[in-house]
C-alpha cells in the first residue's frame, strides 16, 4: 500500500486552509476597503473551506492512514475505494464553495450549490462505512 489517496487528502486539506485563510483576510479587508465589498457574501465560504475542507478531510486522510487494517481482505482500503471517497468529497467541496455565494441568484446556482451538499454528505457516510471495519476493540 503506497498511501497514495491518504497524502493527496491531507494535501488537498491544506490547499483549502489557505484559501480559507486568504479569503478570511480579504474579508477582514473588506470592512475598511469598499472596493473589496463583494467578497463578504463568501464569509461561508471561508468558514466551509477551514472547517469541512480542511479540518474534515485531513481528519479522514490521517484515520484512513492510522487506524488499524482490517483482518479480512483486504487488509486495508484499497486504493479505488479512496480514491472514490477522495474524489467524491473534493468535487461536492469545489462545487458548494463555487456556488455557495450565488445560491440565491437563481435556481441552476441553487440546485449546485445543493447538490455539492449532497455530494459532501453522500462522501461522509462513504467515509464512515470505510473507517466503521477499521473500528473494533483491540487484540487481546
């Protein structure tokens, strides 16, 4: 196991602080700037992108790397399974973040906006039907 998806998590994971970080800063900007006024509709966005893209999904990079492997196998999440999680999690992130500001400017922003939701929470329950095998009391 090469531990492949695990490191593009917690690296995707950093990516979005700094955006989240950034877009935080130009919305402290944004209260003495006037030019910069557009950006406080993406407050949510800034919060979403530290906590749910951040913080969760470097929690699920480092639990699907530490938790102990399953005793059947395979012994572990393969890579396809992962990868599946990985890529399902990222494209609902991307797509609510994009949309999220504009989600009341009209029904096609909206319906994005929710279905990046939907993909978010579908990935979640991936996740946790991933780590649930992972989970058991330990050897005696």
């Amino acid at each position: 196991m090469k531990f492949r998806y695990q490191r593009w998590m917690i690296k995707t994971s950093l990516v979005y602080l700094f955006l989240g970080i950034s877009i935080g800063f130009l919305t402290f900007l944004a209260q003495r700037i006037p030019e910069l006024a557009w950006i406080l509709t993406w407050r949510t966005v800034h919060v979403h992108l530290i906590l749910v893209g951040s913080v969760i999904q470097i929690i699920m990079g480092v639990a699907l790397w530490m938790f102990p492997r399953r005793k059947e196998p395979p012994g572990w999440t393969t890579e396809r399974e992962g990868m599946t999680l990985y890529v399902g999690f990222n494209a609902g992130t991307l797509v609510r973040s994009v949309f999220e500001p504009f989600w009341q400017s009209g029904l096609l922003p909206y319906l994005l906006t929710l279905s990046g939701m939907i993909l978010q929470i579908l990935s979640l329950l991936y996740f946790l039907l991933l780590i649930f095998q992972r989970i058991r009391a330990p050897s005696a």
